[in-house]
C-alpha cells in the first residue's frame, strides 16, 4: 500500500511539474514507469509495440459482444476502447492517449506489469512457470496479462468490489485433475473462473461488456458456482439461468 502511494504521489508531482513547465496535456511523456514508459502521444493512425501495450490495458473497455485486437493498430475500435476508459476514470474523453492517461495506466499497475488489484498468482494455481499447457509458457503468461487487465475494468465497472479468481491456467495435468474439458481455455492462459461477492449473474452479465467471448455461468452445466470467462476464437456465452 505504501509503494502504490508513494508511485501515485511521483506522478501527482510529475504532473504538475509538468503544467508549470508549460507541457501540454496531450504531448511528452507522463513519468518513467517501472513496467512500461509511453514515449509519445497516440491517437488513431498511430502504429507499433507501444499502441499493442496500450491495447492491453484497454481492451476490457469495450461494447457488449466486442473484442479489441492486440494488432498494434490504433483505428476507430481502440479509440473507443481508450475513450470509455478515460470517461470510466474521470478523464477528459477525447480518445487521444496522453500523459493524463498513461498516468492513470500507471497508477493502475503494479511493476510486474498486471493490474493492482490482481496477481500473476491469482491466475496460476498450477506450477509456477506457466508450463505444460497447450501453448508455450511466456504464451500462456501473457494471455494471463491480458485476462487481468479485461477483470480490472470489470472491476472497476461493477464499482471496485472484489473479485475473487478460483482457477486461472492449467497445465494438461492440472487440467485434467480438475475435470477440465481437453479443449478448455484453461490449457491457453486466457481463462478465469470468478467467484466473489458480485452474484454469478452480475458477473456474467457484466463479462459481456469487456472483452470476454466465452462466458459460461448458472444453469451451464458444472457451472453453478462460478462464472468462467475467457477469450475464445469461437465466441460462446451461456449461462441459462441469467438469461444469457
């Protein structure tokens, strides 16, 4: 908790260091971050590495049913995406990334790189190298990466109650000792099963709205105590008993 203020009291200062010097809010860069420094301003027709890391920290603000690609490409569906955060967190609105913006990004994560409020832990009851499943380890963590950042805005949108993750990625063996279908998102990284104080409804409900494809809840069977989400190729969502 001290680190997470002290680094929130860093870009406070940063800020308004930066107003007294006379940068604007669009242009330069916020601070140094110990996960990731934006170097520029992005806005729609920016490309490369640094709109792909921008695209993951965004993708869970999104439409119901939509899914944001980590192409590297800043179009019209990332801005969007960056607006609906900016809104979500009180900031000017404008679809353009700058240092209001990746300040807010820094203070919402850790410097592994996740979300404050998740662990590469949570979403590893398996072995800790990310090994065994159906793509490579440094696959499997960083679909893991991915998934927080889409729970964080879920999070955040169901009014920062907690969210607590059962089971995240599963080695075959893992899989298998959990009755995990040989198919499950579990094997790639990108799954996460939720339980917590939200109902299981709410969380399946509110799953659609951020980036989820695979959504399965109440009255799906062995699905009456937790919601899974995960990103699937094949897009599927059910969950019977909310009306999904």
């Amino acid at each position: 908790m001290l680190r997470r203020t002290a680094r929130m009291f860093a870009t406070l200062v940063m800020i308004m260091a930066g107003a007294v010097a006379g940068v604007g809010a669009t242009s330069g860069t916020a601070h140094a971050d110990e996960c990731y420094t934006w170097s520029r301003t992005l806005s729609q027709g920016s490309s490369g590495s640094d709109v792909t890391q921008l695209q993951i920290r965004v993708a869970g603000w999104v439409t119901s049913g939509e899914r944001l690609s980590y192409d590297g490409q800043y179009g019209a569906r990332t801005a969007a995406a960056v607006k609906k955060f900016q809104s979500a967190y009180g900031l000017a609105a404008d679809g353009v990334a700058g240092p209001q913006t990746f300040s807010k990004i820094y203070a919402l994560q850790d410097p592994d790189c996740t979300p404050v409020h998740f662990a590469y832990s949570e979403l590893n009851h398996c072995n800790s190298d990310w090994s065994g499943g159906a793509v490579s380890a440094a696959t499997a963590k960083a679909n893991a990466l991915k998934t927080m950042w889409k729970l964080e805005a879920m999070r955040h949108a169901l009014g920062d109650v907690p969210i607590t993750i059962s089971s995240g990625f599963r080695s075959y063996a893992c899989n298998s000792a959990a009755g995990g279908a040989s198919t499950s998102r579990h094997l790639y990284g990108d799954a996460a099963d939720l339980t917590g104080s939200p109902s299981f409804c709410t969380l399946a409900k509110e799953a659609r709205s951020h980036g989820f494809s695979e959504i399965l809840g109440p009255g799906y069977p062995d699905h009456n105590d937790h919601v899974h989400v995960a990103l699937d190729p094949s897009p599927y969502w059910s969950a019977p008993n909310c009306g999904i």
